[in-house]
C-alpha cells in the first residue's frame, strides 16, 4: 500500500497521491496546486526564479528553514515539510511583507520574472537574520544563486537592506515545528505511483535493508544532481531511496583524530563545521560553491559519491587525506577517499553498499593547507581547475607533500611525480620549478567548454606556485595579497 506525501502548505496539511516520483515541486506547484508565482527559468537549479523556502525539523527536532530551488527537487521529499512560495508573503491585512515592500521601493523588479525567486531568497535571509540588518557578504551569499537581467543588481542589494528598516513582521516557528512535529513519520514510508516507488526510511538498519532489496533504486541524497537527470537527461530513475530522513546521516562529531560527516548533512551545514577547524583555508571555497539554495539542499556526502572529476570538494579532501565511509549488510568499510575513485564515473562500492560518511582530519601541526578555485565567476560556477596542498613542512624542508587536482583528469587526482620531487628537500624556489614541470608528466588534462588543455596546465602549475608564495620560508606572502577575490571572500 503507497503511503501519501503529506506536507504543510498555505495554513493546511497537503497530500499528494498520483503524481509520479519524480515529479518536481515546481510542477506540482504550479500544475497541480495552480500556484503561479514560482517560476521555472533554467530546470536546473541554477537561475533561482524556482526558488521556494522549505521547512523541516532536524534530527535534533529543531526546526530549519531554507531557500532551495524547487525546479529539482522531487515533490516527495517534501514529506512532513513545510513549503512556502511567494503566495505566502501576501500579510492578513493584505500588505506586502518588508521584504516586497523593499523591492518596490528600491525598484529591484524590472520585468519581473525572477523577483518571485528573489523574494524568497530574502525572505530566507529575513528569517535567519530576525529581521535584523546583514553585512554585505551575507546579502551577496543569499542572492548568489539568483540571476537576473535587467536591474544589475544594485536596487536588489539596497532593498535587502531596506527591508530591515521597516516595521518587522515576526514568524511563528514554534506553531510551525508543531504541525511539522505532527506530520513527522515514527517509520520509514513508501511512495506508489505511476509504476515507481519512492522508498523514504528513517533509520540507518531501513536504509540498509532497502539497499539490499533494491540494488539498482537510485540513492537521493539533496537532488542537485539526480534532478538533472530528470529535467534535462529526461531519464527515467526507476525505483528511489530517499536519505533525507534518515536521522543517523544528519551527525557531525569528532572522533579518532577526525571529523566525522554523515551522508545526510547539507553542504551548507557541513561547510560551516569544517570552517571552524579551517577557517583561513576554506571560507572561500564555502561562499564560491555552488549557491546558497543549492549548499542547502546538496550534500558533502552526495558529492563525494557522485566523484565527479570537477567537483570542489574532493581535491582538498585527498589533500588533506580524508577517508569516506561505506555502508552495507556486513557493516562499515573505511577507504582512503582517493582509493574509492577507480577511473571516470567508477567507483570502489558494492551494489548494496552507500555512501555513509565522510572523515576529515583535525588541523595537525606543521602541515599548511591551502585550496584554490579557478572560475569564470566568483558565484555559483563550476570550475576549471581546483587545486589543493597540503604540505608538512619542518624547517623549511618538505616532509610530505600532498598535491589533489580537479579538472585535470578523469577523476580527482594527486600528482604523484610532483609530490616525489619535492619530498625531502628544501621548500625553494628552485625545487617549485621542478615540481611544476613534474605536473606535465602526471597529467594530460582535455580541453572542453571551460577551459583548454594548456590553459588547465599552465594555471595547475601557477596554482603550485601561489601555494610556495603563501607558505616559503621567507617572507611568505598573506592569502590577500595574490587574490583576485580578496574584497570578496
């Protein structure tokens, strides 16, 4: 029997019964519910006209509300959520909230196809600031994964400014957690429709036990990914596990000499933790990943599962030699990250294992880490080359060195030859030269839409030598001094 996907939306509790699988939040929005004012501009996550806020209840019970963008997220996982769009800004009195308010006053709708997504965004940001003003950075943050084309953007930043300025309408969390409380599942549920099966468990033993079952389901962590294969590929995913509620991936805890990240934990929320271990090293690749809605929705766990050869998080992970964990009916299995990756697309995993964890070693003496990010944008772009270091160095001499590249092979590599030649010898600029030329034998990276061949060498190589600029011996220069994005991170 299909249990219904049940859901808060406009003061009631929604169910959907015959909508298949995969069908989208914003197709049902507006197909179905006849909510209009969410807008589909790209399908793919990328334009934020789609954008909606979710809210959910954590594994703590603590309630979260976030921007995501609904044009990829699949309509059951809004399972004992709540979802509001831009319907829902309109106040009892028939006013416009602050945040509309603002954007009318500062002029920041044009044409008015993306305002919808931006006043979600805002509205997001309202929420987590309590209506209280927000420094630069943070309203560029929320408004990252928002494009539009006609304002330029400045009269969108002077009413995320001015909204606080107005008179404050307050959110009733607390009546809110309680209907989500209400609406929360003590098992796991399963979805019938249209011939699929939407399997959403609750505990780690459900997961593992469907995982069994179905070795061939598609695993749906945040659907940044899995959505496009749906709204671009138009592949059909067959049977699905949802993760999304299942408590035991949603811990972040040390131990071991290690911070440990379940498969379920945002890449927003996992960003957060690992900048308090690496602040200087990280900040930056935390704001240039992706966008706000989509770090809300992705996962660090997801990421490093699909192993995509440009992804950000995996050059600095092997860098720093994190291990990932693996999940199955015979228990745990811990690989160094860099051995799950076998070649394009291939994977050291069973059919019945998943993606549990991710482990991240604390901060250790001596050893200087650094990752870079080479973009057409500062915002929401994927990369031509990610770049990371993580050197253990003892007056001045190099006693290992870890060098992980994305964009420049198949798969997230380190650079085997240029590590050897260093190993031993003194951090100079002679023994740099050496490696940078060792990088041409370790890698014959191809030449695509983002980048060329030669242009990927040549700036992996100049990423090297930022990194000995940032950390010789003498006179190491600070990380402002050779960034280009130094106002902005």
């Amino acid at each position: 029997m299909s249990d219904p996907i049940r859901f808060y939306f406009r003061g009631a509790v929604q169910e959907i019964h015959d909508a298949a699988p995969t069908r989208t939040v914003l197709q049902h929005l507006r197909e179905d519910l006849h909510c209009t004012g969410t807008k589909e501009g790209c399908a793919e996550g990328d334009c934020g006209a789609c954008t909606v806020v979710v809210g959910s209840l954590n594994a703590a019970g603590q309630l979260e509300m976030k921007a995501v963008n609904s044009c990829i997220q699949f309509a059951p996982t809004l399972d004992g959520k709540a979802l509001f769009t831009v319907e829902d800004m309109r106040q009892p009195d028939g006013a416009l909230h602050p945040v509309q308010q603002a954007m009318v006053e500062c002029h920041g709708s044009q044409c008015g196809f993306c305002t919808p997504g931006f006043v979600m965004s805002l509205w997001g940001m309202y929420l987590d600031q309590d209506g209280q003003p927000a420094p630069r950075k943070e309203i560029d943050d929320c408004l990252s994964g928002n494009l539009c084309r006609c304002t330029g953007y400045r009269p969108i930043i002077d009413a995320a400014r001015r909204m606080t300025e107005l008179p404050k309408v307050s959110f009733d969390r607390d009546a809110l957690a309680r209907q989500l409380q209400a609406l929360r599942r003590e098992a796991g549920s399963t979805y019938t429709a249209q011939g699929q099966s939407f399997h959403a468990p609750r505990t780690l033993e459900e997961l593992v036990a469907l995982r069994v079952a179905h070795p061939h389901a598609t695993l749906l962590a945040g659907s940044t990914d899995i959505g496009l294969w749906v709204t671009k590929q138009m592949r059909a995913l067959g049977d699905i596990i949802y993760l999304g509620h299942v408590g035991a991936l949603q811990s972040v805890r040390q131990n071991d000499g290690m911070l440990e990240i379940g498969a379920g934990v945002s890449l927003n929320d996992a960003y957060a933790a690992l900048c308090e271990l690496y602040p200087a090293q990280l900040s930056e690749l935390w704001q240039r990943f992706a966008s706000l809605p989509i770090r809300n929705a992705g996962t660090l766990g997801g990421n490093v599962a699909n192993g995509s050869p440009i992804g950000d998080s995996m050059p600095w992970l092997i860098a720093l030699g994190s291990e990932v964990v693996l999940q199955g009916p015979s228990g745990r299995r811990v690989l160094p990250l860099e051995a799950f990756y076998l070649d394009y697309q291939k994977k050291d995993l069973q059919a019945d294992e998943l993606v549990a964890a991710v482990r991240v070693p604390l901060p250790r003496q001596n050893v200087r880490f650094r990752t870079y990010k080479l973009a057409k944008r500062f915002d929401q772009d994927i990369s031509a080359v990610c770049a990371a270091f993580a050197f253990t160095l003892e007056d001045g001499t190099v006693r290992d060195a870890r060098i992980a590249f994305g964009g420049m092979a198949a798969t997230p590599r380190r650079a085997a030859r240029a590590e050897a030649s260093l190993i031993g010898l003194r951090w100079s600029e002679a023994n740099l030269r050496v490696a940078m030329d060792q990088l041409q034998q370790d890698f014959a990276p191809l030449s695509d839409m983002r980048a060329s061949s030669t242009y990927r060498m040549q700036t992996a190589q100049n990423l090297l030598r930022r990194f000995w600029l940032e950390t010789r011996p003498d006179a190491p220069l600070a990380a402002d001094a050779v960034n280009a994005f130094a106002c902005r991170a």
